[in-house]
C-alpha cells in the first residue's frame, strides 16, 4: 500500500521525503540504552546522518545465523530488518534506504549476487550507492572477485569471529570510500583485499584513484607494496609521487574505522 505518494518509500529524518508538520509527538524523557547483552566495546554502530542508529537490511537464508547476526547487530547499535528473499531484499533497498546491506550469497528466489546487480543497476543514485557487504563466502577468492564485479564494497569469508564481523559492518558504514570495493582494500582478510586491489586494477571503475589516495595510508604495509608495484609497472608516475609523499612519518600507526 502506498501512503501519501511515497511510493513505499519510509520516510527518513533529513531526506526528500521527510515532512514536517509541527505535530510531531516530542521525544520520551526516559532513555534506552541501544545497547544490548550482546555489546562489543570499541565495535558498536558508527553514527549516521538523518538516522538513531544505522538501518540494515540483512538478507540471510539460515535462520539461526540471521537470529545470531541480528542479536549482535542490534546489541551493537544497528537496527535491523531481516528477510531471507532475494527479491524482497531488493523491494527493501528501494523502500528503506538503508545504510548498509549484509548479503549472504543463498536467498530464496535471487541468489545474493543478483540482489547486488539490481541495487546496482538502479536509476535513483541514492539507492545505487547504499553500501553492500556480502557475507559467508565459502568459495575463496574467485567467489569475492564475483562478488566485487557484482558491486559489493566488502566480503566476509566464512567462518569467521564476531568481532570480525562487527569490524566489517562498522568499516563498510563508516567508510564512506567509493567505488566499490574500495574499503575492501582494508579487510582483515589479506587475500580478500588482495582481491579486491586486484578488480580495481583491471577494472579501473571511474574516481578509483583518487579514492586510492585517500585510503592508501590506511593499508596493510605488503598491500601498499603491491600497489605501489603495480602503479609503477603501468607508468602512473604522477599518482606514485603523490602517494609517496602522502605516506606518514614512520612509527604513525594506522588509525582502524
């Protein structure tokens, strides 16, 4: 059902589609935490524009992974609306707008890459930009590189801690590094950001170097080397000097999302 031309869209603080109407009910003067038994100091949600807390959209078919993964997220300061529908997860992005989208590859209907392509393929840029990270990849490096071709921005490769988990939801939100899948270039998981750094290279996605320049102190040390190898066999001597220079002084740590 559609409610005052939204088209199914909900409404979001700070949006096109946020009336005021000076009725708004005021705010309740008692406080809940939005914290729960599950919280992970220094992993809790990133702050969002427009937003109490971010919203996720977590398409996972197993059920008892999903109850896991919502129980963590919202004891960590997400909230989250669950399904395990491929097509319903795309209806959600279009409605929700949500500030991340958690995507393991097995859905009912649209497996979790075709989900991926649509968001992608859509017209409205606030929908095409909605940050992906696809969860629960079983097939190593040539299951993330479909996936970064897809247009995720992240890979989680299963199994993996809880507190990896809650790192990635937090690096993929905060980051704000575009294109996809610039912010996998700081996975945890080296052969994923060596993956990634790989797509990069031969896809060359419009905007990739500038946004290389600004992560590229952020990088693992032997993945700096590698793209440093890989700009200087390609001839890119103006972006190998800018990046040289933007390097900081030793003993400055990287600082994590």
């Amino acid at each position: 059902m559609e409610h005052d031309g939204l088209n199914g869209r909900e409404p979001r603080l700070g949006s096109r589609h946020t009336t005021v109407t000076g009725m708004e009910p005021a705010l309740s003067r008692s406080f809940r935490s939005p914290y729960g038994p599950l919280r992970f100091e220094g992993l809790e949600a990133p702050p969002v524009v427009g937003r109490r807390c971010p919203l996720v959209v977590l398409a996972e078919y197993s059920d008892p992974n999903a109850e896991l993964m919502r129980l963590l997220a919202e004891s960590n300061g997400y909230e989250v609306r669950r399904t395990r529908d491929g097509m319903e997860a795309w209806r959600l992005a279009r409605a929700l707008e949500p500030d991340l989208m958690a995507v393991g590859p097995r859905l009912i209907g649209l497996n979790g890459m075709e989900v991926i392509r649509r968001v992608r393929a859509e017209q409205d840029p606030a929908i095409r930009r909605i940050p992906i990270l696809m969860t629960d990849l079983l097939y190593g490096q040539q299951a993330a590189r479909e996936a970064f071709e897809s247009g995720a921005d992240d890979c989680l490769q299963a199994p993996y801690e809880i507190p990896v988990m809650l790192r990635a939801w937090r690096r993929v939100v905060a980051g704000g590094w575009r294109p996809a899948p610039l912010v996998a270039l700081l996975n945890e998981d080296l052969r994923i950001a060596q993956m990634a750094l790989s797509y990069l290279f031969e896809a060359r996605p419009a905007g990739w170097l500038e946004g290389l320049d600004e992560i590229f102190w952020r990088l693992d040390p032997g993945l700096r080397s590698c793209a440093l190898d890989a700009l200087s066999s390609q001839g890119a001597e103006e972006v190998l000097s800018r990046l040289r220079g933007d390097w900081p002084s030793a003993g400055g740590g990287t600082a994590g999302v």
